[in-house]
C-alpha cells in the first residue's frame, strides 16, 4: 500500500496505472499472467481494498473470499 501511494502521491501515476504498475507487471515478470496480477474471469482474485487514504488496507480478498476487513 505504501508503493501504491507513492506512486500515485509522490511520482504523478494515475490510481489505475500504479495498480496495473504494482500487480499485471510483476505478475508478468514472475510468468504467472495467466494465473493472477488481474481480475479477469479464470484467474485467483486475490486483491488488497484500500481505504481513500490510499495509507490503510481495509479489505483482502484471496481467491474472491474476503480474508481481512477493518
């Protein structure tokens, strides 16, 4: 989440290009695109819910069931 904030507060990305930036790029780094990095039907659904602050998790889901709420 900190990634995420400083990237967007810090450095000028948009929301949607620093979570593209922090999830679909890795994912594909690692060879594991087909298997998460995106929410797309087929692939682990498996994300962080930040609060507005963009500083504080306030959800996770793994495989689409929600783990962690605040």
């Amino acid at each position: 989440n900190r990634a995420f904030f400083n990237m967007v507060t810090k450095f000028g990305f948009t929301p949607s290009e620093a979570s593209r930036s922090l999830s679909l790029n890795p994912a594909k780094q690692l060879g594991l695109a087909k298997v998460t990095g995106s929410l797309e039907p087929g692939l682990a659904a498996d994300m962080a819910v930040l609060a507005p602050d963009r500083l504080s998790v306030i959800g996770t889901f793994i495989g689409g069931r929600k783990v962690f709420q605040s």
